[in-house]
C-alpha cells in the first residue's frame, strides 16, 4: 500500500500548508477533520503518520475541538502542532495553561536538546509561534526538548511511543528549520522513504481511467483555465475521443484567447472538442444588466442552459468530469467539517445534465500540484501558468451595461497591458485592465476630446484572499498608457489602481 500521512484537522489556518510541505517532500498527505474518522478507522487505512493541525482554541474551552485519547496508543507517531500540541499534552495527563504574559506572536528564538526531531538542525534557531495557551507540565512519560525565553515547553516527546509536540509552526516558512523538522519526522520518525511522485500519479490516473471508463461516453466542460485543461487532457490519454469537451464562448474571454483554447486543444491534443459559439446569446441576456452580481447570475445560469443544450445533442452521457481540486474539498474542521464546496463556475451542471456517474480527477491535488501534472502531460506554459480569470470573465471588468463594442476596447487596452508587464520583466500574480464608465476630458492635436478612462490593476498575492498592490515599474505603466491612448480608439485617459485587498477586491466588480 501506498504510504501517506493523515492530517487531522483542528480547525488552524495552515491546515493545507501542512498537507502541502509533507506532499512536497513526496509523501502522500490527507486533510481530515478531526470528527471525520475515528481511531479505529484511521488504524484501518494504514496511515504511517498524524498529525494534530494547530486550532484557534483553548483545550479547556468545552466547544473546542477533542478527540479520542485512543489514537496515542495506535502505534502510529504523532507530530502535534500548537494547539494540536497542546491537545495531544492534555490528552496524555499533562498541564496547559493559560498566561497573556506567555503568549508569543511571530519570530521567536527556540533553543533545544537532544531528539530525533532535532536532526541536523542548531541548538538554537529561529521558529514562528502564534500562541496564549502553552504547556505548562509535560505529561509524565514525555520529555520536553525544546524551549523560549517566555515558554518553558517549546516542545516535547515520547520517544517510546514516537509522539512529538511543538508549539511552533514547523509548516511556515518563517521557521528557520521547519522543512527539516518535518523531513526528520516523515523519513525518520515514521519511517517514509517518499513514494509520491507525480510522474506515478499521471501514469496510474492514465491506467486507472482507461479501464474503468472503457467504453463510457465522457463529457467535460472546457473553460481553458488550468483545473479544466489539465483534467480534459488526462483524460483524453486515457480514453481518447470518448471524452468529449464542450468549450461555451461567451464572448467574455480576453484577445484571442477562445482561439487560443480551441486551437490548441484540437490542433496539439487532437481532442474531442466541440465550440460553442454563444456570444450573441450572452450579449442579448446581458443587455442593460449593470448590476454586478446580477451579471454573474445571468452568465452563470446561460452557461448551464447552453451547456445542457449540447449535452442532450450528444445523447447518453455516463460520466460527467469536473475539475475540482483539493481546496474545494477540504473545508476547515473547525466549521462544518462534511461541506464539500462544488467547483464554483460549474457547479449547476449535475442538476441539469443526465449521467451516471461525476469524476474528479483532480480532487486530490493541489493549484501547484495540478500545474506540475500539466506540465507532465505537454500542456503549454501559457496554459498551465495562467493567471486567474473569473469566470464571469470581461462582464464584470466592464463597470455598467456591457457592449461588444466595450468588450472588443477592453480587449486591446488589457493586451497592451498584459504584454508590455511581461515585456518589462516585471511579475504580478494578477494582471488586467477595467473599462471603467468614467469620461474626462482630454486633447487631441488642437481638438478636445471626451473618451473613456481605463483602469490597471495588478496585484502580489500568495492565496487571493488578501493582495497588495503590485509596485510596477513606471516604465511598464509609461508604455502601457501611452500605448493604449494612441492605439486604442475613445480611451482618452489611463489611470493605476492603487489598492490593496481589503479594502478593495481584486476585480472592480
Ligand atoms: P476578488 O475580486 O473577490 O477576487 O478579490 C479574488 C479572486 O477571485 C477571482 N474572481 C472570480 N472567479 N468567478 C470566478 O471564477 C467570479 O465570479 C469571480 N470573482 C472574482 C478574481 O479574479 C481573483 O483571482
């Protein structure tokens, strides 16, 4: 059996992280929550390691997360993180407590002794804590091998029974050490030899899906963004023309690009593609519409009824693909812990479309994970390295009622933009142009002009969730507005967004 460890989920912010560093060391991770499985279950899948995620509670707060003492007597080691620290401390009869003045936020120095845990690491390095609660008496049978100038428990040990606690974050990359802490963990503690490659993961997906969908028809809905390209070209070298893409057009795609999607799906992969031309219908339903989240409706509710309408010209479907990845999956295990996300710009299709059977190739792998079996299976960079594009695409960087006219604007100015910041060697991890409904006055020759202003936007961001501003070089922004008032036509002034999320989103709309 293939090895893995299980992360069990106490509801902390690095939960992913955690799965994250252990995959990138090739051993296979999984996120669980923590009253997802039992210890018994847990014996069951032969997990070779655990371990306890941080949690924003305090272990003597009754609503806080437990879990069955059980599992320090399963055999399998242990590695608890803050909280889960914390928890596996309480649950083997030791002392937390809780003291403001104890408390420690952000880089702290950690002095150790002796331990497995330690390998190849100093006596004194720089981790990252983010704690109030700490332990104050280690349980009889542990040792504690580490500690602060304020913590007298950094971290502690039961070798006899190979359970680890540290109350800091090996998982972040402020822990001067961490990759080492974790790579003496997995390789040495539990005793991994990092089995998980992506190379094998390609190969036994490619295997798995050609027998199990022999002759099924397959149906995957295209958007040329990387989650549905990667899954639609696994699949296609397993069971070739018997998956069939249905790519929709809306017409709210950057220059080129549904081109650029078609061309390559069928000219490189020769896949089973079929373009839906919807652009007219798109523009029809869109009339008018200036309210954002009503455009984001009515593109979304469009896209199902077109996709319905080319599915039920296909006939029967057996098996519907989506290119859902591991963080739509896992949710955190301090909320509801059984809620699956669907993929958001398809989630409507199950309800409308006839099949037997939804496969997610994709639902065990990470966004970087994802773009490395890309990369594997010869889908160009440009592909595979796509920045995010909302799936409501162009409709909501056009500030009111949308227009082919509009759109085909937005659509030069935001290429100007996109190829001069790549031209200028600057990076971003999101880039475009808004149509903003603003006019001003401006000069032409002798003439007075009154055209539209565009709005740049580019933003350094590790997750989305939050984003700066991203410090372009003014050069590139000098280019990129000359470029556009000259080349194209009624864009009269350019303007640089300078705010950050939050307060702002990333898109205006
Ligand atoms: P915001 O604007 O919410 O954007 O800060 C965060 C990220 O999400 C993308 N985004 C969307 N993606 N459908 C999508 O598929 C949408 O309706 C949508 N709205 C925003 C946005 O491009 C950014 O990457």
């Amino acid at each position: 059996m293939e090895e893995k460890i299980l992360v069990l989920d106490f509801g902390g912010q690095y939960n992913q992280l955690i799965a994250r560093r252990v995959r990138e060391q090739h051993v296979y991770a999984e996120i669980k929550p923590y009253n997802g499985i039992t210890p018994q279950q847990i014996q069951q899948a032969g997990y070779q390691g655990i371990i306890f995620t941080g949690g924003p509670n305090s272990v003597y707060d009754p609503k806080s997360p437990h879990y069955d003492p059980a599992i320090l007597e399963l055999g399998i080691p242990i590695l608890g993180i803050c909280y889960g620290a914390q928890l596996m401390a309480y649950m083997a009869g030791g002392r937390v407590d809780s003291a403001k003045d104890s408390s420690e936020y952000g880089k702290t120095q950690f002095y150790t002794s002796q331990s497995l845990l330690w390998k190849g690491i100093p006596e004194s390095s720089i981790c990252w804590m983010s704690h109030t609660d700490y332990i104050a008496q280690a349980p009889e049978s542990f040792r504690v091998i580490a500690h602060t100038d304020k913590c007298p428990c950094a971290a502690m040990c039961d070798e006899a029974r190979k359970l680890y606690a540290v109350q800091f974050h090996p998982e972040v990359t402020h822990t001067q050490f961490g990759k080492q802490i974790l790579t003496n963990f997995l390789f040495d503690i539990c005793g991994c030899v990092g089995s998980w490659k992506m190379e094998d993961f390609v190969a036994r997906s490619i295997e798995t899906y050609r027998r199990k969908l022999e002759g099924k028809r397959v149906l995957l809905a295209l958007s040329g963004g990387v989650d549905s390209s990667v899954a639609a070209v696994l699949l296609h070298k397993a069971i070739g023309k018997n998956l069939v893409c249905v790519f929709v057009d809306h017409g709210l795609l950057r220059k080129d690009e549904a081109d650029f999607v078609e061309h390559t799906f069928r000219q490189i992969f020769d896949l089973n593609l079929i373009r839906v031309n919807a652009q007219e219908r798109f523009l029809t339903k869109l009339a008018g519409v200036t309210e954002p989240e009503k455009k984001r409706k009515i593109i979304g509710e469009e896209f199902i009824r077109v996709f319905e309408q080319e599915a039920k010209k296909l006939g029967k479907i057996d098996v519907l693909v989506q290119g859902t990845i591991y963080p739509d999956v896992v949710e955190s295990g301090a909320g509801d812990a059984s809620t699956i996300k669907s993929h958001h710009n398809v989630g409507g299709l199950p309800d409308v479309i006839a099949f037997d059977e939804i496969l997610e190739p994709l639902r065990e792998l990470f966004k970087d994970e994802v773009r490395e079996v890309g990369t594997q299976l010869g889908i160009p960079k440009e592909l595979v390295w796509r920045q995010p594009f909302p799936g409501p695409g162009l409709a909501v960087r056009i500030i009111g009622e949308i227009t082919w006219e509009k759109l085909e604007l937005l659509r030069q100015a935001d290429a100007i933009f996109r190829e001069e910041l790549e031209k200028g060697g600057a990076s971003a991890n999101q880039y475009f142009a808004v149509l903003t409904d603003v006019r001003s006055v401006g000069v032409m020759g002798d003439d007075r002009t009154y055209g539209r202003t565009i709005a740049l936007r580019a933003v350094t961001t590790d997750d989305f969730m939050t984003a700066e501003w991203t410090r372009l070089p003014y050069e590139v922004l000098e280019r990129a507005s000359s470029r556009i008032t000259n080349e194209v036509p009624g864009i009269s002034r350019v303007v640089y967004d300078i705010t950050s999320k939050p307060p702002a989103t990333v898109e205006w709309e």
